[in-house]
C-alpha cells in the first residue's frame, strides 16, 4: 500500500510523539502547531534569560515503554529532583504528602481531633456516594478533611462547586490514596511509595521539560518530515465518514491518508463535517477551563525551598505557586533572580481572563506577599501568559455526555483523537505520551489499541519500571 501521508494537529506531548514513533516508523509526517514553538502545556520558554515551564511540569511514570522512550529523547541529560510540595492553608503551611506530626501540631488539636472524629464517622456510617468529588473525598477522608485539604483547591481549579465536579476527577487522581497511606508512608519517610501523587523524586530535564518535545520535533525534521509552526488548523476534512485531510485556517486544504487530533476536542467535533446535531449539541456542553500564568521576578535568592505549592487559602485567589529555583540549576543560567509563577484559572467569560497584564501583576505582587513566601524583595518584573482550554472540566455526569461522542468518533475512519486538548482527558505527561505511542502503533502497526482507555484505569502496566539518577530500573 506503500507509506501513507500523515497529518498531526497540535505539537503538544501527545502530538510530537506520534509524530516521532511515526517518523520512526518511516511514514510521511506533516506536524501542525498554532504556536511558535512545540510542547503544548509542557514547553520550555526563555524569560529574563532563564527558562522556565508554564507551571510545574514533572515527568513521572511506572510504564517501561513510556520510560524508555522518554529516556531514548533525553539521554543523560536530565537530573533526578527531590520534591517538596507543599499546602498552604490559613497562613500555615503543611508538607504534602501529609506528615501526621506537622499537620496535627498546625491544625492545633481541636481541629485535628475533629478531622480524626469525621474520618471514624465515614468508618462507621460512610457517606453514600452519588457521584460527585466532594461525596467520594468525604467517604475516603471525612469531612472536616475534605474541607480543609480538598474543597477550596478544587473550587478555584474548576470554578464550580464540589458538589458539581464529578467524582470520576478523584478517581483518576487519588483513588489510591488513603488515609492511612499516607500517615504509613510519612513515618516510613515514604520510601517505595507507589502512588504517583506521593513520588518524593522525579527526572527532569536540564534544558527544562519542553526540551523532551523540541528534541522529538527536530528528530522528525532531521528526517525529511515537517514541522509547521504557527500554523493553525481550522477543521478535520471528511467525506461520508472518511477523514481525507485538513482545511488550513487560511482556507487551503491538504490531503492525508490519515489525521491525529489534538486540537481542542469541543472545536474538532463541532467543526466535523456532517457531525449529526445530537453530537453537536453534546459537544456543546463540555467545557474547558482557562489558565493566566503572572510570572514574578524577585531579587532574591533561598525564597522558599518548595518546588510548587497547592493555595488552599480563599483569602488569595491564585491557586498554585511554582519557584524554577528549586528545579535543577541549569535552567536557571547562573542568575541571582528568582522566578515564581502564580497561577490563575477561569472561563472566557470570567474577568480574570480579559484583564490587563499590569492588573494581573499587581495581584500576583500583593498575594505573594500576603502567604509569607516573599518579605521584603524587591519584585522588579511581571509577565502575564494565558493559556486557554486547557483543563477539560469534569462537570457531574460529564462521562454519560461524553460517551456518545466518543463512539461516534470511533466510527469515523483514518482518524485518531488523542492528547489532554484532543481527547477530553485531564492528562499528564505520561498520560498523552502513551495516547501519542500508541496511536502510532495503530497507524503503523495496525493494532487496535483504545486510545478512550488511556488515563482511565492505566495504572496497571504489564511490564512496570521507574526512572533513576542511573538510568531505568525494574520494578
């Protein structure tokens, strides 16, 4: 059948890597990015001759075939970095993962017997869950916990009650975490711990966590295949439920033996030609959250030994700081100012997102000071960065909308969906470097993997290995 021409839509983790594993693989690869530069949510930029992420971006998996490639991009050059998370909460701050010692002497002993009360309580009569986040995080840790350590995080994040996020968030993200694993875990200095969101080490590049997905991008134009930056993508082309190409936004169309989505699911299916109305119209309630990254540059050295923060506090409304101080040091390029990056999160009618860069700056400057992180350092520079759709929000019964789209999809032949934007999925690296493997595999191989199944029950790997200062190591 001789090699087909593939189109990819959006250079993120997900989209580079397939355009890699097919490179690879000897097929055409045209690579279509809206931006100036690969990496999706993961790239690397220079500011104030550093470079940092857009936010705290650490690679982290227990899947041999992720970690080998990974390390097959990377080489040795990357560092393994300790981690320390903290969350801070009414002018305190409590280690994350949870020491049982810190928390109890912060939370002052009446609120620390009243959090113990609530977690009998959920022992004895459990909460009956009925699919929202804030019954499953009740039912696992109590109320009083809930409030405390789940509900204003989660509420800033996802700009809708507890009780309208759908429990199908906590199972992907916490559902291991227990409790008691974690007081275990803290008194066993959480050695061999194997939840992910307790991992006290991950590798990390030396050029930054874009620099996985630049060297992806030149491998695939080192082998006369092409990358199309700034170069926006206004629909899939299909004719009777066959993808046959892409009309660019300028109005060209190119033809391509297959198309790999990551372009914003909601836009993608919307745009399909002949979608049926119903698909539409389920398509038309799924929404993505907006992030504005307000960058500060501060005089200083030492601020704070975190790597990133979680802001529980609603007297601030940032929700995540992050120190590249506390990273490795080569991204940092010998320069005594520190970069911290406050993090915002709103919808596109919210005012947050069409306020000026010196509104938003000014906000970061006050609310930074304000938890205690930065005293008296001259803050002497701001920069604002937004970033839009880029949480898919998991509104109660999200799932039972989503469905129906997703197998509708299915259908359509010589297209592939995938990636955090493309597949509705809250991913991480990890998550949509296997989507962007795997829907290689399928192309090339002709495998019939279930890219919908990634990030949903994926922890249970065949073959299991962790990234190490030396290189992979067998579970």
């Amino acid at each position: 059948m001789g090699i087909k021409k593939v189109a990819i839509i959006g250079a993120g983790p997900a989209g580079v890597t397939a355009a890699y594993q097919l490179t690879k693989f000897g097929f055409k690869v045209d690579l279509y990015e809206a931006s100036s530069q690969v990496g999706g949510m993961a790239k690397t930029i220079d500011l104030w001759n550093q470079k940092i992420d857009l936010g705290p971006h650490r690679f982290f998996s227990n899947d041999t075939r992720i970690n080998k490639l990974w390390l097959e991009v990377v080489g040795k050059d990357y560092k393994m970095v300790d981690r320390l998370t903290r969350i801070y909460y009414k002018n305190k701050f409590y280690y994350y993962p949870l020491k049982p010692f810190d928390a109890l002497f912060k939370l002052g002993i009446g609120t620390a017997t009243l959090c113990l009360l609530s977690f009998a309580k959920e022992k004895i009569s459990p909460t009956k869950l009925d699919g929202t986040f804030e019954n499953w995080v009740t039912n696992r840790f109590g109320h009083k916990l809930f409030s405390i350590f789940f509900k204003t995080y989660s509420e800033k994040l996802w700009g809708i009650s507890c009780k309208e996020l759908d429990a199908d968030f906590a199972a992907q993200r916490i559902k291991k975490l227990s409790l008691w694993e974690a007081v275990i875990g803290a008194f066993k200095g959480n050695k061999n711990n194997k939840h992910k969101t307790l991992v006290d080490q991950f590798a990390y590049p030396i050029e930054g966590t874009g620099m996985v997905y630049e060297r992806m991008a030149k491998y695939v134009l080192d082998n006369q295949n092409s990358v199309f930056l700034s170069t926006k993508i206004n629909r899939v082309v299909a004719e009777n439920g066959i993808v046959t190409g892409v009309e660019l936004e300028n109005g060209d169309t190119k033809e391509y033996d297959h198309v790999i989505s990551s372009m914003p699911f909601t836009q993608m299916v919307s745009r399909l030609p002949d979608t049926p109305t119903e698909i539409v119209k389920l398509v038309d309630t799924l929404k993505f959250r907006n992030t504005v990254l307000v960058y500060l540059k501060i005089e200083g050295q030492n601020l704070f030994p975190d790597n990133w923060l979680y802001i529980h506090s609603t007297d601030v409304e940032t929700g995540r700081i992050t120190n590249f101080s506390n990273w490795v040091t080569e991204i940092n390029n010998n320069q005594k100012e520190t970069i911290v990056v406050l993090e915002y999160w709103c919808y596109d009618n919210d005012s947050l997102w069409t306020e000026s860069d010196n509104i938003l700056i000014e906000r970061a400057k006050i609310e930074i000071r304000k938890t205690g992180l930065v005293n008296n350092e001259n803050i002497s520079a701001g920069h604002v960065h937004r970033i839009s759709n880029c949480y898919p929000v998991y509104s109660r019964g999200y799932k039972e909308r989503l469905k129906p789209v997703e197998d509708y999809l299915s259908k359509v032949k010589n297209l592939s969906v995938i990636g955090r934007y493309g597949a509705f999925k809250y991913n991480n690296q990890d998550h949509s470097i296997l989507m962007g493997y795997l829907a290689a595999e399928n192309i090339a191989k002709g495998t019939n993997h279930n890219l919908w199944e990634i990030n949903t029950d994926y922890e249970d790997y065949q073959e299991k290995s962790t990234i190490t200062a030396s290189g992979l190591s067998q579970s």
